[in-house]
C-alpha cells in the first residue's frame, strides 16, 4: 500500500480539487496524509462567528470532519497564518505563508515526509501547478514549498494537482449556448493575470472520482463556514455536480504530457 502526502493552503482546498481522489484512494485502502499549510482565517467569515478565535476554532472542527468523511489516516497543519488574497494588507502579518521562505516551510514538511516514507512501501507527494492554480499566493508558495520538499527527501511520485482549464471552458461554452447562468469564463485572467489552471495539453493524470462525489460533496459542505465561497457546489443538481466534479487532473513532474494515465500509482 501506498502513502499519499498532499500540501493543501488553506481548510477546504483539499476537498474542491482532490477530495475525490483522496476518497477514492482511501477506500483502496491507502494510506491519505493532509498537510494544511495555513489557518484560513481570512476566508468568509459566518455571522454567527463574532471573534478571530473562534473563527479558527470552526474552522479547524470542521477540517476534523472533513477528515473523517474523506478517509484521511493523518492531518497536520504546517504552522502558518492565512495569507489572504493577492494585494491584500495581510500578504505582511507576522507568520503569513508566504512570508515564510520555501526552505523554512520545506524543511516542515520534509519531517513529516520522512516519518511516513519510514512505513511506507511507497510515497506519493502532492502540491500545486505552478501557478497554485489561479494566481492565489499561499497557493503559489505550495508550488515552491512542495517542490522543495521533493528535493530534499528526494522524492520520486510528485504530482501537482491542477484545473483542466479547456474542460471548464466547455462547460462554460456550453452553459452560454443553453441558458445557463455561469459567467465564470475560465480563459480569463485569474488573480495573477493567468487564465485557470492548465491546459488539456499539460495534464498527464486524469482520475475518474465518479464513485466518490457523495464523499467529496458532503465534505464541501462541512466546511459550513465557507459556504459564501463553495455554496455554489453544493447547490448543484446531483447531475451538474458529478458532470463538474466527477474527474480531478494531476500532473506528474517529468512525466511526458499530455498523457490519459488513470491512476498515480501506475
């Protein structure tokens, strides 16, 4: 059996982009290490949430469920405070990830790499493209700190999880075409001034989760907190959503692309 090792920014990333490969590989019987690198304390905050504290505390209740619900054998937090969005004031507050160096946070990760290769018959690290996927910095800083990390434990299975940018833009085409009300256009330019995710060209792994949606919906929905951001997935007919939701995209470093490889432990 296998050890996958996923870096994950904030509470919830893991549950839009890999929740359904984390589910799937778990219910294989492998074992599913989350790593979140931040606290999330700037995403939406609740109304019935009135203080910072407690704020961190919902959020790390509902990540514990999210664990459960998606199979997760560890769970560690990095250590670092949400960065926010890009421009943000708080891209400065003491202890931001991205202030952190990628050594620093590499070598955070690399201790927890080498206890779980140290059981493993086989690890799998997982991290961002490289540009976190839509330009958001703590995800940028991901890309690098997981890069890093391969090197120093030298790391061969490295896989960086991504958003196939033309299937989006077909969904979205096709929305248009038939009176749908997505205007999100994933061609335009995302935070860093680069469109969503990576071409179809670029992505080696495409993972079928069709089995795995429940899992992956019901643990969308238990970061309640963050409805105001992931509301629209949970609100999807069960038809749109596993029409949205029902493959996740990796890219394995090194490896030739593009590629339909259907597992990451080929």
């Amino acid at each position: 059996m296998a050890t996958i090792v996923f870096l994950h920014a904030h509470p919830d990333d893991e549950c839009l982009i890999s929740g359904g490969t984390i589910a799937k590989y778990a219910a294989l019987g492998h074992r599913l290490v989350l790593v979140t690198a931040t606290d999330g304390r700037h995403g939406e905050k609740p109304a019935d949430v009135s203080t910072p504290e407690q704020l961190l505390e919902r959020r790390r209740a509902e990540l514990a469920s999210v664990t459960a619900i998606l199979g997760i054998s560890r769970h560690e937090w990095l250590g670092y405070v949400d960065s926010g969005m890009t421009g943000w004031p708080q891209n400065n507050d003491e202890g931001a990830f991205i202030r952190s160096s990628v050594d620093e946070a590499a070598a955070r990760l690399a201790r927890i790499v080498e206890e779980e290769r140290r059981a493993s018959d086989r690890l799998v690290l997982v991290g961002y493209d490289w540009h976190g996927n839509y330009g958001h910095p703590d995800h940028i800083h991901v890309h690098k700190v997981v890069r890093r990390t391969a090197e120093l434990c030298n790391v061969k299975d490295l896989f960086e999880v991504t958003l196939n940018r033309d299937f989006f833009a077909e969904m979205f085409e096709w929305s248009k075409n038939n009176g749908g009300d997505n205007d999100f256009d994933p061609r335009q330019p995302a935070d860093d001034g680069n469109p969503m995710g990576e071409p179809e060209s670029m992505i080696t792994h495409h993972i079928d989760v069709s089995g795995y949606v429940d899992a992956k919906r019901r643990a969308i929905a238990a970061h309640a907190s963050q409805a105001s951001d992931t509301g629209f997935a949970t609100e999807m007919s069960a038809e749109s959503f596993l029409r949205a939701f029902g493959t996740e995209w990796f890219i394995k470093v090194g490896a030739l692309a593009p590629s339909r490889h259907t597992s990451l432990l080929d």
